[in-house]
C-alpha cells in the first residue's frame, strides 16, 4: 500500500511542500503516475483539455506549477478565457492536485481554490533522488537551489518546453497548458517513476 504524506510549512511567501513517497512504512522509489503542468492562466478550454488527459493518462496526482487563473499583463487572453469557469473545474480535482505559486497568482486565487497554491516550491523526495517543482519566476534554470546529481529541477513560467541535463541535474518544463511559445503545442510531463515524458493535447 502506498501512502502520500505532504508537509507544509512556511514564513511569509517564502513556504514550501515537502513531500514524501511511502510504501510498507518505509520510504521508497515512488510508484506514482505523475501529470505536471503549468500556466493555465484562466483559459477554460484548455483547462478542459488538461482534465481529460489526466483522466485519460490515468494519473495518481497533478503537479500544478503556477499561474492558473489569471492571464498576465504580458499575455494574450488565451481561447476562452473564463477564470471563473476554471475555478470549479480545478476544485473537482482538489484531492489530487499538488500545486506551487506562480507569479500571477494572487491571495485572492487562494480564497476561491480549495486546494493550496502558496507554496514557492516543492521538493518530492524520492529513494534515489529529489524533484524540485517551483514557477521559475524565483528558482530557474539559470538560478537553482542547491541540489546535487541526480535530482530533478521542474519550472514552468517562460511557456517553451524543456529537457537537457546540465552537471549532472535534469532541468524540465512542460510549457504551458493554454499559451504555447515557440510553436511547441499545448502540453503536459508525465511521471511514471522512472522517466518523464512531455505529451501534447492535440
């Protein structure tokens, strides 16, 4: 039997998610599935889109990196763009949503998401390594926490998909759910305990 236990704590807007994998009371390599994704800013469509393919993927939990309901000064409103359409349609997935603060998020998200989205950052402690999951707005590929070989670093924020390794760490980013750049599609990671794999909608 696997357990999830998630630890919170923090001071300010400097808080974290510590998690942590446990199967037969002892901590092991996680057999989890994994849908990480990022950027939602508001976009019902795509919003939609994201739920079936976590239902179609047949993931344990969401790993949402930020920015989900507001668009952003520096966007376009992306296709249909109803941030109180999307409200609902996430708190149906409360229980399975793990999420980190991204910089369009607002106090005011938290008091209409039944789910936390405070968090600076998550670290997931696995048996063998550890994956750091932030916004990228703080911590990012070109200002990492101290990790060592082996872990994982997971950002969203810049909406271009990632994936290379970079002194022994592997740096990814799943672009963004409704506003894509540099053409590469509305996408997701999935992890399924042992690599990750970026999937499109569409």
């Amino acid at each position: 039997m696997l357990f999830w236990l998630e630890f919170y704590y923090g001071y300010g807007t400097l808080s974290t998610t510590v998690i942590y994998f446990y199967q037969n009371n002892k901590k092991e390599k996680c057999k989890m599935k994994l849908f990480i994704a990022s950027d939602i800013h508001g976009s019902a469509y795509y919003c939609k889109k994201m739920l079936e393919c976590f239902d179609k993927e047949g993931a344990d939990r969401m790993l949402l990196l930020g920015d989900l309901l507001y668009h952003g000064p520096r966007n376009d409103l992306p296709r249909d763009y109803s941030p109180k359409e999307v409200i609902p349609m996430l708190n149906a997935y409360k229980d399975k949503i793990l999420a980190v603060r991204g910089n369009c998020d607002a106090d005011i998200d938290q008091v209409v998401l039944e789910f936390p989205i405070m968090a600076e950052y998550s670290y997931i402690a696995l048996e063998d390594r550890v994956i750091y999951a932030t916004h990228g707005h703080i911590y990012s590929y070109d200002n990492i926490p101290p990790l060592k070989e082996g872990d994982v670093f997971i950002q969203g924020h810049t909406h271009v998909p990632v994936d290379y390794v970079k002194d022994g760490i592997r740096f990814l980013n799943p672009g963004s759910v409704s506003i894509p750049k540099e053409d590469s599609g509305h996408g997701y990671i999935i992890f399924d305990g042992k690599d990750f794999v970026r999937k499109t909608f569409e």
